[in-house]
C-alpha cells in the first residue's frame, strides 16, 4: 500500500493544506516502490486518461491520494501483468463503479490477434508481438530496430518472453536522455556474458535426471543472477563516482 504524506507545505516537496500533492512529491511516493518512475511517466498517463489531477489557477498539477493509488494501481498493473493501458484503464473504471471484475492477464494469440483472458493465477511468462507494441507504448518500426541491434529477441513462435516489456521500457528511458538504441550494444553483450557464466555454474545442475535437482538449478540461477545485477549495479556506480537511492 503506498503511504502518502498528510501535511506539510512548498511546491514541489510537500503536500498542501488541502491534502493535494505537487507531482514531485506523487514521484517521492511512488518511488518507494518503483523506483524508475519519472516525472514524465506521470504526465504521459495523464494524457492516456490514467488519472486527472486538479490544476492551480497558474497551471500547476495537484494530486489527490485517490490519484496516487491509482497510479499504484496502473504502475502495478504494468510491472507485474504487462497489461495495455486501455485494458488497465477499463479494469479501474469498472472497479471505481463497483463492478466485480478479474484481472485480466496477456493471454494467447490467435489468428494474429492477441486475446485478453480472465484469471487470478500468476501472469503470463509470454507475450505477442503486437502485446508487447501496445504494453511498451513503443512502434512497429522501434521494436524493429531493437530487434536489430538484439536489445530484444523474439521467441522461436514469434512471441516474447515478458520480460521484453521491462526491457522496453527502459531503452525508451534511456533514449529520453540521448542514449540510442545502437549505443546499447555494449550493455546487451556484457549481460549476455554474464548469462553464460552462471550458466557454466548452473549447467550441470540443469542436465540432472533427478527433478529435484533441476528445480535446484532454476533457484541456484535466479540467485545468482541476482547476484550478478547487483554487482553490475555497484560497477557502474563506482565507475560513475555516484550512489543510487
């Protein structure tokens, strides 16, 4: 649950008075648990009809707790279901009316369409091409790109493994401060690196015969891979002289 301030006041760092908040201080909220949320992620879900914040007489954004949940929500809604934003949109609707309604979550494709299917179980591993389109807010010709310098791999059916929307998102963040895709190469091919190497650890856990002992390995890899994030995090911030929140 996101906790928001009750008091305080100056544009940009406290609520007001009246219990609204500047977008700053929404961005401090928010990034408690999303930590890669930018100011101008807020704005672009205000223009999709995500939320609608109340404006000063000079213009500025106000945000009501209402507003700040559901932004929750809709953030939520993306990192953990990778669903569109119209569909999240239609799910919040349709709560704020009161309606019962399931998550929707990404499900298969057919007949190159992409099929919306109802369900409380975990969220798809898979995504169709035009899914991830829509989910990423990216185009044809990006993705096309992306695929072009390997930032993002299709699987052999055509679909994506959902992770590609994470990935997505980031490289349009990236791109935001004059980062191109083509600079990107040297990222993706350090991170393959180090794919292989927990491979090479986890390897023959994973030819076992024994069930037990392959589930082992899935564990073992996602440890390590998290390890190796982490590291990779802490190199870089090193190198840069910088320490992040």
């Amino acid at each position: 649950m996101l906790q928001t301030p009750s008091g305080g006041a100056g544009h940009g760092t406290a609520a007001t008075d009246s219990g609204l908040m500047s977008i700053g201080t929404v961005l401090n909220v928010l990034r408690d648990e999303f930590p890669e949320v930018t100011i101008s992620k807020i704005r672009f879900l205000e223009s999709e009809g995500l939320i609608e914040p109340q404006r000063t007489p000079s213009g500025y954004r106000k945000f009501s707790n209402r507003d700040v949940e559901r932004l929750g929500h809709v953030l939520r809604m993306q990192r953990d279901h990778y669903l569109p934003l119209k569909v999240i949109r239609e799910h919040l609707d349709a709560m704020e009316r009161g309606e019962a309604v399931a998550l929707p979550t990404v499900g298969r494709q057919r007949d190159g369409e992409t099929v919306l299917e109802v369900s409380e179980g975990p969220p798809a591993a898979r995504i169709g091409r035009a899914e991830l389109l829509a989910a990423a807010e990216i185009g044809e010709s990006d993705l096309t790109e992306w695929e072009s310098y390997g930032l993002i791999t299709p699987l052999p059916d055509g679909a994506y493994d959902a992770e590609a929307v994470t990935v997505a998102a980031l490289v349009v963040e990236l791109g935001r401060f004059g980062i191109e895709p083509r600079h990107l190469r040297a990222m993706k091919a350090a991170a393959d690196r180090e794919a292989g190497l927990v491979d090479q650890v986890v390897a023959p856990l994973k030819r076992h015969r024994n069930p037990q002992t392959r589930a082992h390995a899935e564990a073992r890899a996602k440890e390590l891979a998290g390890l190796t994030v982490k590291l990779h995090a802490a190199l870089v911030q090193t190198a840069l002289g910088v320490r992040l929140p």
